[in-house]
C-alpha cells in the first residue's frame, strides 16, 4: 500500500510538472514576439482622363505591414 501511495505521489508529481511546462514554454514563446503593426502614408499619382486628356491626382494611400 505504501508503494502504490508513492507511486501515485510520484505521477502526480511528474504530472504537475509536466502540466507546468507546456504553460512557461507558451509564455517565453510570446515574450519576444510584439509584432506592431507599421503603417504608412504613401502618396500615389492617380491618371483619370477628363475632357478628352490625362490628368494626374495625388491619392494619399495606406500602406500597412507587420515587421
């Protein structure tokens, strides 16, 4: 009866511990990753035809990337 308690200890142990690991991995896994989103404004020269000729309209575009 005392080795089956021990025993039991002993995988509840090994259990708490193995349950604990997959927690501090996921944790250090997102402690370096702070990927902020950087966006910027990009002008852009738009060519509509108007009356018969090509005119040219700046547009002021979003551009958005993750470094």
């Amino acid at each position: 009866m005392k080795k089956f308690f021990l025993s039991l200890a002993g995988a509840a142990l090994l259990a708490g511990t193995m349950a604990a690991v997959p927690e501090t991995a996921q944790a250090a896994q997102w402690h370096g990753h702070h990927h902020r989103q950087v966006c910027r404004i990009v002008v852009k020269n738009k060519v509509v035809w108007r009356h018969g000729r090509k005119h040219v309209v700046p547009v002021k575009v979003r551009r958005c990337w993750n470094p």
